[in-house]
C-alpha cells in the first residue's frame, strides 16, 4: 500500500500545466538540430531551457541530453580486468545493454564508472574511505539491476551495503548557499534502514563537516533523525548531522511513504532560507510536494562543498540498500513549470521491470508450500552463505533475477552449488558469479534442474522449516523439487 497524503504547494500548482507544456516545447527548439525531435528531448534539455542547466547528469539506463551519444557507464569484467564502457543505442537514447551482455558473458562485471553527460567532467568513480567506514568501498554488480526502458534492455546500479561513487573534485556544483535542483530515479521497493542512500552533493573530504555542509536527495526507512507518515521508505534531504523530512527532526507527517517500483525523489535547496522535498510515480502521473519550507535550525545559510556522492554519505556512511537508475544537478532553483516537464520526460521514458526468459526479478516460492520462498540467509552477501527456506516477506534478499545466462542472482550473486559437487545433499549456497556449471539452472517440468549434475534443488525431507537450507538431489518430481519462479 503507498500512503501518499500529499498536499501540493499552491505556488507549485499554479499554471503548472500549462507551463510545463510550454517549457517542454521550448526545450525542443533550443536545442534543434537536423534530426532532433520532441521525443528525444531529454531532462537536462528542459533543464537548460529554464534557465537551471545540468551541472553533472548521470544515468546507466539512457542519455538524459536529447543529442548525448558518449559512452553513460564503464564496466570491468572479472574474467581478465579489463572495461569498456557502454553508450547509448542512438543519440539522446537508452543504453546498449547488449553489449553489456556480450562483454560479461561467462563472467561477472561491476560498474566501475558512471560518466557525468553535463560536460562538466563529474564522473562517479569508487568512493574512498572517510569518517564513518574505510574504503574503498565496493562497486555495483553491472547486472544485479535489470530494467526495461522504452521497451529496451537496460541495468541500473544495485547498490548493497559497503558499495558506493563519489567525485571530490568537481566544476560547477553549488557551493555554499548557492541554490541547486537534484532529482534521481530509483527502485521504491529496494531500501533498508541504514545509512545513507543517498545522491547529491556532499563534502570533499569525506567526512562529516557539520550541518548544512551537504544537501542530498535520501530515500530509505532511517528513523535515527527525521522521518515521515507511514512505515516508510521516505523521500528525505541529507543536509549533514541529520536527514530531514521537514524543518524539524523527528516526524514530520506531510511526508508520506513513498514506494512506487520507480520512483522520482527531489530535493531543491534555494538562495534563501527555504528548501523542498517532491515526488513521484516515475511511470506516471505529477510530481506532489511533500515539504516546502524553512531549513531547520543551523541550516542556514548553507555551506555545501561540492562533491557529488551516489550510495553512501558524506561521510561514506556505506550502510544503505538501494537501487538508483539516473540522477540530475542543475546550477539554480528550478521552477516549478521545470519540475513538472522534467517528471513527464521521465514518465515518457517508460521504466518498466525486466520481464521474460531473462532478466525477470522476483521470488521463488516453494511448491511443497507456497508462503515459503528462497531466502538468502540474514541478507547476507558473503560468499557462502546459506540458502534456505523462510517465509516470503518480499526482502530484497528473496528478490532472485532469473539471467538470460542460466544463473538465478541476489545481490548480483549466484545460486551455487557448493564446491560443484554432484552428491546428493550438496548444500546450496551463495558465491560470486563465476560461470561455473555449478552455477546453471534449467526450470524444466516445474523444476530448477542443474545441466551438468542431471539433478534438482530440493527442499530436504519436505521441511519447510525456516532456515532449512536447501540442497541438490537426484529429480524426482516431488513438490519439494517444484519451485515458482517469477
């Protein structure tokens, strides 16, 4: 269920649609060219058209300029070290995820960069260590995020906790008091209580400077500081020493639980002692505000530095869970005519779940008893760790993304069969991708059978038991050999 009890901010709402219209088709003529059309026009287009250019545009699932054809992401690949990066299918389109696919295949990759496309050079690259957690810390699985957009392939950048980008040495991010407009796109059902997902801008020395010194889009569960109605996640501003739901810390109800499968977060943070919270469905409708007003005690005026962080805190507080699909910095306040076009150009994008042979994402309930599901122990990502039966409760660790390669993956890891043993009662177990027969899984007859071995994975003894791991054993067409994919 999605608490949405936005009440919109007059000033917002007024001749917004219409504007949003018009700023939509200026976009389109201020940046025309031969083959140029409204239909590639991308965010940072209605950006610049309003007067609040894009000063860092990042995105691994397509080109946020209508006319942007530079690579959007590198990827390094397990198997020998080596990157190459991955660009759009066409100018000011979606990313070319086969040439993910064929780079990575048999092998595991992790995105290494994610290239800034304002030209301001503020590529996202591995983020080091800081106050809160050594570094560097870990690098997004390339695969553990399948998504379609425009009815095309793409991968977003699946963020567990101790992974996390940042750019210390930036151009053209505000500083100070300096106004700024951030939004990112992200999955509103992949979130956890820990700090921090965040994207936007932070300290250059990675660690805490104290309040005001950020100002970052947060989504996520946190109570610790400030929070909203509901049980959250919530759309939040981490502006240092706290995460602000308000102008308060603690509840502030206005800001509702927000969990679209896509949705759009935005902070704007202004000249004067105001800032603001909105969001969305990123696949349809408008943009609500879920907090305009003063900035809390000591927040003003701000002393933002600059740097850009994507998965962590300013801090590297690298606790969070999350997946993030594309995100924006503009140079100035957006209006709210801007916004609007901004949120329909997303919604135009059209994100959807990857869905098919491959790439679908989902649980794998259990045939001998259909609340059960295939659980990754403690949402661990360590390689080893158990694979059992639990109930399904929708975690992210019961999301399993069904690859077009064999490999059933959580957390960007595999369904493995320990050691590549064939015995019966080989335990099931996490493990790092590695292309391994041990490591492949056909659904035949309602089973999830492994090529090399013949045999099935099978909940021993019918115990459906929370915690009972499962193993390998011989096909026999019992329905704990049945499974459920999504």
């Amino acid at each position: 269920m999605i608490v949405q009890s936005r009440l919109r901010n007059p000033r917002r709402v007024l001749l917004v649609l219409a504007a949003a219209a018009a700023l939509a088709a200026g976009a389109t003529a201020a940046s025309a060219g031969p083959q140029a059309r409204a239909a590639t026009q991308g965010p940072c287009d209605i950006y610049a058209a309003g007067g609040t250019a894009c000063v860092a545009a990042h995105s691994t699932t397509r080109a946020l300029y209508g006319t942007y054809d530079g690579p959007l992401y590198q990827v390094r690949r397990s198997s020998d070290n080596t990157t190459t990066n991955i660009s759009p299918l066409s100018a000011g389109g979606v990313a070319n995820a086969a040439a993910q696919n064929s780079f990575c295949a048999g092998t595991t990759c992790v995105i290494t960069e994610i290239y800034d496309q304002s030209g301001n050079g503020n590529n996202l690259t591995d983020a080091p260590g800081g106050g809160a957690a050594r570094g560097p810390d870990g690098l997004a699985s390339a695969t553990a995020a399948p998504v379609t957009v425009d009815g095309h392939p793409a991968y977003g950048v699946y963020i567990a906790p101790g992974d996390g980008y940042r750019d210390n040495s930036t151009k053209n991010i505000a500083t100070g008091n300096n106004a700024e407009g951030i939004y990112d796109v992200v999955d509103g059902t992949h979130f956890n209580g820990g700090c921090c997902f965040d994207y936007g801008n932070a300290e250059t020395n990675n660690d805490d400077d104290g309040a005001g010194t950020m100002e970052a889009v947060y989504f996520g569960s946190i109570k610790v500081w400030g929070f909203g109605s509901g049980n959250g996640p919530w759309i939040m501003g981490d502006l240092e020493n706290g995460l602000y739901s308000g102008s308060n810390a603690g509840l502030n109800s206005g800001d509702p639980t927000t969990n679209y499968r896509f949705t759009t977060a935005m902070v704007e943070g202004s000249t004067s002692n105001q800032w603001a919270i909105l969001g969305g469905n990123a696949q349809s409708g408008t943009l609500a505000t879920d907090f305009t007003g003063t900035r809390p005690s000591g927040y003003y005026p701000m002393k933002k530095q600059g740097a850009i962080i994507l998965g962590t805190g300013g801090d590297n507080s690298d606790g969070a869970d999350g997946t993030w699909y594309e995100g924006v910095m503009t140079s100035g306040e957006p209006s709210a005519a801007t916004e609007a076009a901004v949120q329909a150009n997303i919604v135009a994008a059209g994100y959807a779940p990857a869905s098919g042979g491959g790439g679908a994402t989902g649980p794998i309930t259990a045939g001998d008893n259909g609340a059960k599901c295939v659980d990754d122990s403690a949402f661990s990502t360590a390689n080893g760790n158990k694979i059992q039966m639990w109930d399904c409760t929708g975690g992210v660790n019961q999301q399993w993304t069904v690859g077009s390669d064999g490999t059933l993956q959580v957390y960007g890891k595999c369904l493995d069969i320990t050691g590549a043993n064939s015995a019966n009662g080989t335990l099931i177990e996490l493990w790092q991708c590695n292309g391994g027969a041990n490591q492949q899984w056909q659904a035949e007859n309602g089973q999830l059978v492994n090529p090399a071995s013949g045999k099935c994975l099978d909940d021993p003894n019918f115990n459906t038991t929370n915690g009972t791991q499962l193993e390998l054993w011989a096909c026999n067409g019992g329905s704990n050999q049945q499974w459920h994919l999504p």
